[in-house]
C-alpha cells in the first residue's frame, strides 16, 4: 500500500535507514550517500520530525510503502530552500528496504509523489549514481530527463562514484 508519511512511520523508516548501512558493507556501490558514521538515533528523530514539519508546512511531500504492516519504502521530495527564488523546486530521495526491491514499489512510490507534488513545485529534480542502471531507466520512463553526470561526486575509501542529475519538469 503507498500512502502518505504517519507520525507512526518513524520507528520503521529509521530502521530501513540503518539497514541501508548495514547493506553499504556488502555492496559498496550502493546507491545512496551515507554520512561516515551511523547517525544516532537522536539525529534520526530530528531528521523524521523535520521532514514531517515539512510535509505538514507544504515544503515536502512523502509517502511510504507499507506491506505487512511496516514501512518498507519512502519518496520524499523537499523544497530546495523554502522562501527563496529556488523554492519552486523540489529535491527527490527514494530508498527501498533490499528485500523488497525488484517489485515495482519503486515505480509505485514515484508516481505517487509525484503526483502530490503539482501545484507544490515546478521542478523536481535528483541525484543517481551513474552504475544504478535500473533506476535511471526507471527515472527515464517516469519522464525524468538527465542534466548531466558530475564525475567523482561520491568517494568511498579509494574507489569514486559519478553522480547523474535528473530533473522532472512538472509544469508540462
């Protein structure tokens, strides 16, 4: 079920995010950026009761997917920086406990956000890790169009990681 961000999702959309770290020392690639160290679970609170101030105040959108009961997915977009001549656009995260990628949550959460995003902003763009083939041809087919790669963005150990931007122009 995709559904708007609860007060209740905090417990589980932390644990996703630690689990997302968990699966960063099996894949290196892994295609989200990571802070060196686990944030604790103080900051993760913040981080949760920020987004849904957000959501709350127009600057955010963000819905999860629930199966079972759990929270095993989240999109989010937030306002680039409210109040500004950049407000009209949005910036698109989107991360999927492992053992349930590969079922079209993904394209599920997407469209949905996306969605909710009309009338809130006019651009909404992201950042993809160039290897992540599967979600830049998800990215493409939902009408994402590519603004260019920034080579080295992400470095991790000795190996760096080219980052692909995208951006969804929801004014068409």
């Amino acid at each position: 079920m995709i559904r708007e961000i609860k007060w209740q999702d905090m417990s589980d959309l932390i644990e996703n995010y630690y689990s997302y770290y968990d699966e960063l020392n099996e894949n290196n690639g892994f295609g989200i950026s990571f802070y060196d160290e686990k944030p604790s679970y103080v900051k993760e609170i913040q981080w949760f009761s920020d987004l849904y101030v957000e959501t709350i105040s127009g600057d955010a959108v963000a819905v999860v997917s629930e199966e079972s009961g759990k929270v095993v997915g989240l999109c989010e977009i937030t306002r680039l920086r409210p109040k500004s001549d950049m407000g009209h656009i949005g910036t698109l995260g989107i991360a999927i406990r492992k053992e349930y990628r590969g079922r079209g949550i993904g394209r599920e959460l997407l469209k949905k956000a996306l969605e909710l995003s009309e009338g809130k902003f006019l651009i909404v763009k992201l950042e993809v890790f160039t290897i992540n083939n599967g979600a830049i041809q998800l990215y493409k087919e939902m009408g994402f169009k590519e603004a260019g790669v920034i080579p080295k963005s992400i470095k991790r150990g000795d190996k760096f990681y080219d980052i692909m931007q995208m951006f969804y122009d929801l004014t068409k």
